[in-house]
C-alpha cells in the first residue's frame, strides 16, 4: 500500500509482446482495476480515462493498457479483424492479469475488470478463466452475450451498467445477466445512450462502478 499517488508508464509482458499502459495508484489502494476498452479504441479513451479517474478518488488503483499491439491496430482498422475476437482479448487481460502479480508496487492487490463494449465480454471470459482472482467486474454498455458459454464460470461478483435509451444491449444484458451465476446486479441509467454521452451520465456510470469496486476488495491488504 502507497502513501503517496503514482502514476507510471509501463509495458505490460505477455509472453512476447509488450503492450504499452498506464499504471496509477492513489493513496491506501486494495485492488487494482484493468480496463478492456471496446472495438476501435486504446488505452487513450476518453471515456475509460474519466472512470478510471473517478476510480483513483475512490481508491482504487488503475491499469488503461492497450489490448492490440500497433501492428494489429492497425490490421483491424483495416479488417476489423481483431474487435470481435473475445479469445484473444481475454488472454490478453488474463496476461496482464499474471504481469501485475509479478510486479512489486501491485501484486499484492486485489484485481478487478471494468470492460466496455466488446471489452465487457473479454473481461467476463477472463474473469471466468481466472475464477476467483479476481474480486469483481464491471461492464458499461458491454456486450456480456459475446462470453458465452463463460457467463456460467464467472464467480467474481458482476456489475452490468446499461443506458436506458440503448434499448438492443440493454435486452442482450437482462439475457446475460440470467445466465450469471455469481453475486450479480443490472443497473440501467435514465436518459443515456450507449456511448452514454448525455450530460451526468457517464458520471453516474463511475460513480456506482468505483463504488461497486471498493465495496468488493478486502479490508486490507
């Protein structure tokens, strides 16, 4: 445990790739959250950079890293070829997953998942892959049915966040969330779109995902 914030850039190793990240640690964190970012995004996504703020000032610790190398950014800009492959990108997160239990400042925390889009789905098959490593995941405006057969293995307790207006994931979600069985919640914000773009929405997203989060990690370390 930290007394003091840090924020690092690191490459996350997996096997033979190094996918470039950004690490942040507030004061007294207990669990570390890595974000899954959806099809077509990074690590520099505008959305997942204001939750994971709202995260730190809550407490928790943050990894935003980037799922594709550049090579395949840029093939799937291309093709598309990757945003939909839920495989690859859950062992990537089950990769990174291993990465910050080797790494001194963050394998004592606890991990946590906050996947969108696409990436809800890779972070609940690497949830379940993981079992119970990991202490909880979130997933805003995610894609929950592209994990499966997975859906049944998740034991970490699973936030679904959905906008009220994004009417074809909200249906795909209430489906999916059937399906769980861990400890399990759909929470569906009034007013918002799936990018969650109306004004306070994205805030009330971060809000119940950090307190969703501290609610689950340990008391201490």
């Amino acid at each position: 445990m930290t007394n003091e914030a840090l924020k690092e850039e690191v490459n996350v190793i997996i096997g033979d790739l190094a996918l470039p990240g950004t690490l942040e640690i507030p004061p007294g964190a207990r669990g570390i959250v890595l974000f899954a970012h959806g099809s077509g995004s990074s690590r520099f996504s505008p959305r997942n950079q204001f939750v994971a703020r709202k995260l730190r000032e809550k407490g928790s610790a943050t990894l935003l890293f980037d799922l594709l190398t550049s090579d395949e950014e840029a093939e799937d800009e291309f093709s598309g070829i990757y945003r939909f492959d839920i495989g690859l990108l859950a062992q990537r997160l089950v990769g990174a997953a291993h990465w910050l239990k080797t790494q001194r400042l963050t394998r004592s925390f606890s991990i946590g998942f906050f996947g969108s889009s696409t990436g809800g789905g890779a972070a609940l098959v690497a949830a379940a892959e993981l079992g119970e490593k990991v202490k909880a995941v979130v997933s805003r405006g995610g894609r929950p049915d592209l994990a499966g057969e997975s859906l049944a293995k998740v034991k970490a307790p699973t936030l679904f966040i959905v906008g009220g207006l994004d009417e074809f994931v909200l249906r795909l979600n209430e489906q999916a969330l059937d399906l769980l069985r861990c400890e399990k919640e759909l929470v569906v914000i009034s007013g918002a779109s799936h990018l969650f773009e109306e004004p306070g929405t994205l805030d009330q997203v971060a809000n119940v995902a950090a307190d969703w989060f501290s609610r689950h990690w340990p008391k201490s370390l």
